[in-house]
C-alpha cells in the first residue's frame, strides 16, 4: 500500500524557513517523479513543485521560485520542501503526491504551515 | 497558465440521481484532464485520468467525457458517501493547474 507522511509544519513568521519532509512507503520511490501540492483552508489546490525521479530536474510555480527548493533522498525514500522567505501568502495545508505524467495519482494526508507574526 | 473553470461551485442532489460536474479548459489541453474527490479533513484521491480513465478502485458510477475543451465528470446513481468536494485539474502541460472545486450536498 502506497503511504505518503508528510512532517515539518508549523507556525512561522513572516520572512523566517521552514523544511517540510514526506516519508514514502509502499512503492519504488526512486521510479516515481513526486510533487508539493498545497491548499488554502480547504478551498483552491495549486501546485507548487515537482522533482524528478532521479532528483536531476526540477520545477517550481512562479511565486515560490528562488525561495522555495525541493529535493530527495532517494536511499532514505523521502521528499523534501525547504521553504525560505515565507510570507502570508504561503499560508496553506501541503501535500507531497506521486506524480504520473502531470497528474497526481497519491497523495499524503498533508501537513499545515502557517505564516503569521 | 492553463485556466481551468469548473461549474457549478455547489450541487444538491437527491440519493440516486445523476449528477454533473463541468471544467472548461482556457485552450486545447488534449484529454489531459483529470478529476479527484476530497472528503472533509482527507487529501484529494484521484478519481479519473486521462478525461474518462478509471483510477483503479474508483466505482464505476464515476465517469468522464469531453466535448472541446469542455469536461464533465458524472456520477451516476448518487451515494451518501458522494456528496463531498470535487476538483478537475489539467495536465496537459506546465504548470498544472486545477478548477475551483465544486461542493456537492444531498438535498
């Protein structure tokens, strides 16, 4: 059974990092290109960056780029999202997901990281 | 960016009915359509791919079609257990993007 466990959230202030983990069980996680997706109190979802399966090529949506860097770790199954810059706006619950062409095929339960001072 | 509206926001229906959700596609995105279901406090699962692909699990009252740049998912034969939230999402091309949501409640 795929099982996906994000960890790292919290409350943050306005400026400061925060690091995001997703411990990957259940598949080859080093077959699987793999995603953060976030969403704002239960409303809109929006994608935030992919990573490649070998960790080699990357992808960011425009309002996170140059703060936001997300990586793996192949050998150890987990996906990670360091957040830098952090503003009100990042305010969201995030997902990581298995990426299948571009679509997401599962996902995590999620973890809340709140932007406020 | 791909722009993808979905409507309607909120449904109700009735145990049994059949049910409608739209996304409309802002350009060609070539069946590259997606649909998930949210169940309140749970993650997305992905229901259909593909615009009519059956996600492995998903019941077959689910379906999907296309006209265009026009999707539908349909639920046939509603349950209890379907009225929660629904997303369509492209992924036809970076960066993927998703419809607003529509929230279905039972009347």
């Amino acid at each position: 059974e795929v099982q996906l466990v994000e960890s790292g959230g919290g409350l943050v202030q306005p400026g400061r990092s925060l690091k995001l983990s997703c411990a990957a069980s259940g598949f080859t996680f080093s077959d699987y290109n793999m995603a953060w997706v976030r969403q704002v109190s239960k409303k809109g979802l929006e994608w935030v960056a992919t990573i490649i399966y070998d960790g080699t090529t990357t992808y960011y949506r425009d309002s996170v780029k140059g703060r936001f860097t997300i990586s793996r770790d192949n050998a150890k199954s987990t996906l990670y999202l360091q957040m830098d810059s952090l503003r009100s706006e990042d305010t969201a619950t995030y997902y990581c997901a298995t990426l299948w062409e571009l679509y997401f095929d599962y996902w995590g339960q999620g973890v809340m990281v709140t932007v406020s001072s | 960016d791909i722009q993808m509206t979905q409507s309607p926001a909120s449904l109700s229906a009735s145990l049994g009915e059949t049910v409608t959700i739209e996304c409309l596609a802002s350009e060609d995105i070539y069946s590259n359509l997606a649909w998930y279901q949210q169940k309140p406090g749970k993650s997305p699962q992905l229901l259909i791919y593909d615009a009519s692909s059956l996600q492995d699990g998903v019941p077959s009252r689910f379906s999907g079609s296309e006209s265009g740049t026009q999707y539908s998912l349909e639920i046939n034969s509603l349950q209890s257990e379907d009225a929660v939230t629904y997303f369509c999402q492209q992924h036809h091309d970076y960066p993927p993007t998703f419809g607003g949501g529509t929230k279905l409640e039972l009347k």
